[in-house]
C-alpha cells in the first residue's frame, strides 16, 4: 500500500474527531480564500492594485487542514502563494485587503504587499518572496520555542520548486539533528514556475527524502481536508512531545498560472479541467453533508457570507488611508553601515 493510500484509509476518523462547528468553520476559510484570491485578481484586472500576485486556487484544503490543530501561540512561515495560509492562521481579509492595496490600515502598514504578509498577533512569521526563504525561518522559530521550553511548533509551508533550493536541505537536516518541533509541508502542485517536478527531481515525490534527514515522509491528498489534517494532527502531537520534525508532503494543484503574467503554456487545457474536478471545495462540502454534520442550506449560508465579508473587505481597502510619502522610510530596517 502506498503512503497516500494508507493516510487516506485512515483518514475517516476525522469527521467523528471535530465538532460540526469547527468543521463549517474550515469550510468557512475555504470559500474565503477562495473568494478573497478571486477579488483580488478582479481588482487588479481593474487596475485597482498594482505589482504581481501568486494565486493558490485549488489549494484551499492544504492551508486549511494545516492549520486546523494550530494554536495562536504556534508560528507559521509561508510563500509568495500564501493568501490562503495566512487566512487559515486567522488573518482578517480585509486587512490583507488594505495591504494590497497600499494602506495604513493594512498588517504591515501597506509595505508588504502581496508577498510579505506577515500577522504576528496569530503566529504568522510572514510570507516570502524568496522561493524557500521561509525555511531557515521556520527553524530558527523552533530554536527558540525549544530553548524556551514551549510545547509550540513551527509550520514552514514551501512548494515543490522550493525543495530543490538548498535551504531546504539545510533546514531539514538541522531540524532533525536538533529535534525540533518543525512541521516542513510542501505544498506540491506539480509546478515550479513552469518547470513540472518529473523535470526537476530524480524522486517520485518530496517526501521520499525525508528519510535521508531521519525524519518521517508523509504523503497526503492535499485536496482532501480531511487526509491534510489528519495528517498534520500526527505530525504536531509527535513534534509537541519533542520527537522532532515531520515532512509532509500536500498533493494538489493551482488552477491559475503561477503569477499574473504566466499564459499556461507549458499546461494542457485537458490536465487543468481534470484537476479542476477536483476542486477541494465542493468535495468538502458533500462530505460535510453526507456526514450529516451540515445542510445544504447551511453551506449555502456559509458561502454568502464569505462572500459579503470579501465584498466588504474590498470597500474597507479602497477608502483606507494612504501612507503618507514623507514616511517612506518608517518601520522600513536595514543593516546597512552607516556612510
């Protein structure tokens, strides 16, 4: 049996593990994500925002089943795709909403953009433009939650193309030597910028070498809430009792190209609309209602509302206030020497 069928098989208990409130809650952040990703697009098609942006559609169920079993007191790293991290970890979209659009109200005061994201009030250590930066981050937090004698973690989230930096094997490597409560997930979809992963790895799959650095190699459906959480479940109660780190490995798919200028030439229509039918989305939604844990008026109230707050989190952004030019330079540091 493979390791993505033997974590599936066993995936089932979560249904009876969590109560229907938390469970419509994740459904909740999905259709957030989903719908903020898809504001955001629409507003910079308008001209409304500026710059680039890194759309994670289709992999909603990876950041939400990862950070189900988190608490405020555990950190997060995340990527240049990272909306859907950081609305998991509990950001409110419509201070990322301001981000994006360059405001005062926005989490880093309209600095960061899409790619820099960071809400430290709910553990999150910030996106990263540096494909693989986010690792060596994650570490050094976990350092410091072992040194302080904390039973937190560390999440460092990374994709496939980040796994072939060497970073990520320097982060892994030192993780295990030290026993860190890390949980490194690499959210493959196939993709790094154009190059597929049969292109770029001599292994079938990123978790196939994690066993190289003494630590435990998961494979998950990640369009699958369930299978992800489960997954990530084990790996944080092995990493809260000082076992050490886990790889766990997200199988899933972005449906966009990987930033707004990317035409989708190196992707067939056929192997986009496949994995579009399995849009993590609406498969929740039916196990939430064969499970009997919501109606299907339930899940339609859900996602008007996610709908409204997204609306509303569009108005917030475009009448917040603009940085003041002559503060350029604040809350901006540099380890520059002085002249």
């Amino acid at each position: 049996m493979s390791a993505l069928r033997a974590v599936k098989a066993n995936a089932r208990p979560f249904f009876q593990r969590h109560s229907a409130g938390e469970l419509k809650e994740a459904l909740r952040k999905m259709y957030l994500i989903r719908r903020f990703e898809e504001g955001a697009e629409e507003a910079y098609m308008r001209g409304l925002i500026h710059g680039t942006m890194h759309l994670s559609i289709g992999q909603e169920a990876s950041a939400v089943g990862s950070t189900m079993a988190l608490r405020n007191t555990d950190y997060i790293t995340s990527t240049h795709r990272g909306h859907g991290h950081c609305i998991g970890k509990g950001a409110d979209p419509k201070l990322m909403f301001a981000e994006f659009f360059g405001k005062e109200e926005g989490y880093c005061r309209g600095r960061g953009g899409s790619m820099h994201i960071a809400d430290v009030a709910t553990g999150n250590l910030g996106a990263n433009g540096i494909v693989g930066g986010g690792l060596p981050i994650a570490v050094g937090a976990a350092l410091a939650i072992k040194k302080q004698k904390r039973d937190d973690v560390a999440m460092c989230f990374f994709g496939d193309g980040a796994s072939n930096e060497g970073a990520f094997h320097e982060a892994l490597n030192m993780a295990a030597v030290w026993k860190l409560p890390v949980i490194f997930v690499c959210e493959n979809n196939k993709y790094g910028m154009s190059v597929s992963t049969e292109r770029s790895m001599a292994v079938a799959n990123v978790a196939d070498r994690a066993p190289a650095y003494g630590m435990p190699g998961v494979i998950v459906d990640g369009n699958s809430v369930a299978d992800v959480a489960e997954a990530i479940a084990a790996a944080t109660e092995r990493a809260r009792k000082g076992e050490g780190p886990t790889l766990v490995e997200c199988k899933t798919y972005r449906t966009r190209g990987h930033s707004r200028s990317d035409r989708n030439r190196y992707r067939t229509k056929e192997e986009i609309d496949e994995w579009k039918a399995k849009d993590p989305i609406p498969l929740f939604e039916a196990e939430l209602i064969a499970h009997g844990l919501a109606t299907e008026d339930e899940v339609t109230a859900i996602r008007i509302s996610a709908e409204t707050e997204i609306t509303n989190g569009i108005e917030y952004a475009r009448t917040g206030t603009d940085p003041d030019p002559n503060e350029v330079t604040r809350d901006v540091y540099s380890s520059g020497v002085n002249s």
